[in-house]
C-alpha cells in the first residue's frame, strides 16, 4: 500500500507539472487584472520607469499587483525579453513551489498521506471555476499563489523553529514579511492566526512558545515596514509617484451592499460546500482535542493558526467581501489539508472497498448511523466535486483558450499607422502593443464597480473622444463594464476587425 500511495504522488507531480506548463499562453486568456501588472513590468524592465505609459508618456502606477509580485516579472523579462510565457513562467514556479510547502506541511501536521490527499484535492476537488483551481490562478499574472507562496513559507520555517529556532525564525519573519506586502488582504487573518496561539499560549503559561510567536509577530511587522522603505528608496527617481484611489476598500474588502453579500452566499453554496466541511471538520477536532492543542507543540500551532488564518478569512468573505470569487481562492488552498483530512477519516485513507462497507451498500439492511452518515458525506463530496472539476479543466484547456489578445495586438502593430492613439480600456493589449494607448482614470474603476457589481446608479463622467482616438479597442472587461455603449451609440467609430473577444473600431472623421 506505501509503494501504491509513493507511485500516486509521482504520477501526481508529473501531472501537476503538466498542467502547470500546458498552453500556458492561452490558457487562461491573458485578462484585464494582468494587463496592468504586465505593462509597468515591461516598462520598467526596458525603460527603466516603474508605471504606466498614457499616450506614450510616463504616467504614474495604479492598479498592477504589488511590487513584489511586479518586480520578479520585470525580472524575466530583463533576462529573457517580454512575452506571455515569460510573463506567466514566475507565477509557474510559485504555484509549484506553493503545492510543495502544502504538501510538506499536510505530512508534517498530519501524514504523508493526507499530504498528497491534499495534492489531490487541490487537483481534482477543487472549485469548479477557474478563478479558484490552483493550477490555474497559479498561470496568472495574480498577487494570489506569489502571496500564498509566502504566506506558508512563513508557518513552515515557524513549525521548524521548534528544534532550531535561532536559523528557522528569521526565514519566517523574512516571508511573512513579504507576504503582508504581495496582497494587503493577508494581513487581519494572519494577524489572527498568531494571535489566537499567542493568547492559548499565554493562558497556559507557555511561555517559550509564547515568545516565539510574539517575536514572530512583531519582527514581520517591522520586517514588512522596512520591505516597503526599501521599496520606496529603489523607486524614489519615480517622477510620477502613486495616485491613491479613494473608495478602493469600499467596494472590495467593507461592502455592506445587499448584493454582494447575496453574491457571497451563492458563490460559498455553489464552490464552497467541500471547503466548509474541511473547516467544519478541522474545528471540531480543535474543540475536540483542546487539551492537546494547548501543548507546548508547533505543529499543533501551526494547524490551529492555518485554521484561524482560513476560516476567518472565510468569515470575511461572507460578510464584507464584495463576493467575487477570487477572494475565496486562499480560503479553498489552505482549507484543503483540513478537507484531506476529513476524507481520510471518513474513508480509512481512502479506502474504496472499506467506505463502501460503511456507507451500507453491501451490509444489508440499510440503516441511517453516524458510522454511514461520514462515508457517504465523503462520497457525495467526491462525486459532486470532481467531476465539476474536471469539466472545468476540459473546458479552460481546450474549449476557452484563446490567444485573440495577442492577434488583436498584432493587427494593431501592423495594419495601423505608428503614430495612431487607440483608446481602450481592455490592458492586457499595453505590454506588447507598439502604439500610443489612452484609457480613463483609475479612479473610474471604483465607480464601474459600483455601478456594475453592487447596483449603485454611479455615474460615469468620462469622455473616449477627449484625447482624439484614431482606434477603439473594446475587449472582454470594457464589454462587461459597458464603459464605451454610450460612445458607440453615437457612429463615431466603425467596426474595423474582430478577433473573438476583441472588436477594433475605426474613428469616423466628420465631414468638413
């Protein structure tokens, strides 16, 4: 049975490594969140300027992701020039190294066999929707896997602090402070997920254990202020510092709205039942060996501050995030040791013929038990989830990829004069697109999102002819926000070209 469960996890790595790599340049199609990220990386890679280009000129930096996220991109492309590939080929190497920190923390908390269950989760139970499945948020150009990259990192190099804590606690305060810098989000519910032990650790007079994780917290704090100052001292010949963005918290991270939450609550009933079991699961072990969770024992503090970590970050997204399901993703990646664990119990380290026998489809007669009742939750969970998955696989690697982005840009490239200005509001067109751009505000963001995801009549006080387009591009996200129907309505632009998910409109020149 060990030699069965070491061949799975080969044939499980080869697959992830797989999948990882595969159609990498259209699969998902390069999107709007990217497309900003993409654009101040090239910029600064080639011309040494850390923002965007606004009709070719220096404009400040806005919606990319953060700058440790960021900068590695520029990284490759310094090193092996500017495309899709090198673009996504950093976030590859991050989701690899992300699915092996959980798998050496599922084993060191759990088993090794739990450890590849939780490979397995991750793979074929997880979310069936593209903005949650590891493999896929990993391709992307996303602050998510760079983020859960450190996040993890941090409690893995904690957990070894037990043995040899003057080596291993600098590595953890180094990566936690990266980590509360990549995506500000992480930082209520890590902040959580030490503090919870810190108190348990407190109230029983731990006072080792205590220590650590006081000068765990405090130092990646320091350490995250110091990553910034150092941040802000590389970019300080910036001549176009940061504009701040007023409302951005409102509508993602404290949204009241009736929507939303409505949003939240579909999106947890439709892609988050198998998470929320594993959690249901992990807390009732916690409340259930609460004697042995107070133990001076990292590995047991470390499954009490993921289970923290996760499912207050659940809590928040049901009840102030604005629903969309991105949010969701650390809460499934994390939440998956606890769902391995859980199908591991419920079916004697997945044994089909035992699960069965439980379950009472050979012992007869059927009767309901609590000895039936988890077999068959681990079956029903099985049986829903992975073949949503898999549908989704099939559906994001085959029938969606698409690679229309880099057709659209080559049109504009070659078939446009070069001194045209092609308004457009779809980004991921800026980093290979060799002519002038122009595109609203980044403060029209907010109030598109209110218009658009929380039902707010938000006017949008924005004119495309302003700068005197020769080219409107109107891709994906611009479809979605409905940003130029109003501009289109009128005829001053025809419809040139189009490219599956990109339409190129033509200016109309008035007659004198």
């Amino acid at each position: 049975m060990e030699i069965l469960w070491r061949v799975t996890a080969g044939t499980l790595l080869a697959l992830l490594v797989f999948l990882a790599v595969f159609n990498l340049e259209s699969t998902p199609p390069l999107w709007w969140d990217e497309g900003w990220t993409l654009s101040v990386a090239r910029n600064w890679a080639e011309q040494g300027h850390y923002g965007q280009l606004l009709e070719g000129k220096p404009a400040p930096p806005g919606l990319e992701a953060s700058f440790p996220v960021t900068a590695v991109v520029s990284f490759s492309f310094r090193l092996f020039g500017t495309g899709v590939y090198q673009a996504r080929a950093p976030g590859v190497f991050f989701m690899l190294g992300t699915l092996a920190i959980i798998y050496y923390l599922a084993s060191c908390l759990y088993n090794r066999r739990i450890a590849t269950t939780t490979l397995l989760v991750l793979l074929f139970m997880s979310p069936a929707h593209r903005d949650l499945h590891s493999i896929l948020v990993g391709r992307q150009v996303l602050g998510e896997m760079p983020m859960m990259f450190y996040l993890l990192a941090g409690y893995a190099f904690f957990l070894s602090a037990q043995d040899k804590p003057m080596w291993a606690m600098p590595f953890a305060v180094f990566f936690w402070g990266v980590a509360l810098i990549t995506k500000l989000q992480v930082w209520p519910f890590w902040l959580a997920s030490l503090l919870v032990p810190l108190i348990i650790a407190l109230s029983t007079r731990h006072w080792r254990l205590a220590r650590l994780l006081a000068v765990g917290l405090i130092c990646s704090l320091t350490m995250s202020r110091l990553l910034i100052w150092l941040q802000q001292l590389l970019l300080e010949h910036e001549r176009n510092p940061l504009t701040p963005i007023a409302g951005l918290y409102y509508v993602t991270a404290l949204v009241g709205a009736p929507r939303a939450r409505l949003f939240a609550l579909f999106a947890t009933l439709l892609l988050g039942i198998p998470t929320l079991a594993g959690l249901c699961y992990g807390l009732w072990c916690f409340i259930k060996n609460r004697e042995k969770c107070l133990a001076q024992n990292h590995r047991e503090v470390v499954r009490v501050a993921l289970l923290v970590l996760s499912t207050s970050w659940f809590g928040w997204y049901l009840v102030l995030s604005n629903g969309w399901f991105r949010y969701l993703f650390p809460v499934t990646f994390v939440g998956s040791i606890f769902l391995a664990a859980m199908l591991c119990n419920l079916t004697e380290n997945i044994s089909l013929l035992s699960t069965i026998k439980r379950a009472g489809f050979i012992v007869r007669p059927l009767r309901v038990s609590a000895s039936r009742v988890g077999p068959l939750l681990a079956i029903v969970l099985v049986m829903i989830s992975v073949p949503m998955t898999l549908r989704m696989l099939y559906q994001s690697y085959v029938v969606d990829a698409d690679t229309s982005v880099l057709e659209t840009i080559d049109f504009l490239n070659t078939q446009t004069p070069s001194d045209s200005l092609i308004e457009t509001y779809d980004p991921e067109l800026f980093f290979l697109l060799k002519r002038r751009c122009h595109y609203p505000p980044d403060q029209i963001h907010i109030d598109l999102i209110r218009r658009f995801f929380l039902d707010q009549d938000v006017p949008i006080d924005y004119d495309p002819l302003a700068a005197s387009p020769s080219y409107l591009v109107v891709g994906p996200q611009s479809k979605i926000w409905g940003l130029y129907d109003p501009i289109l309505k009128t005829k001053a632009f025809r419809l040139l070209k189009t490219f599956r998910r990109y339409n190129i409109y033509e200016r109309v020149q008035s007659k004198p």
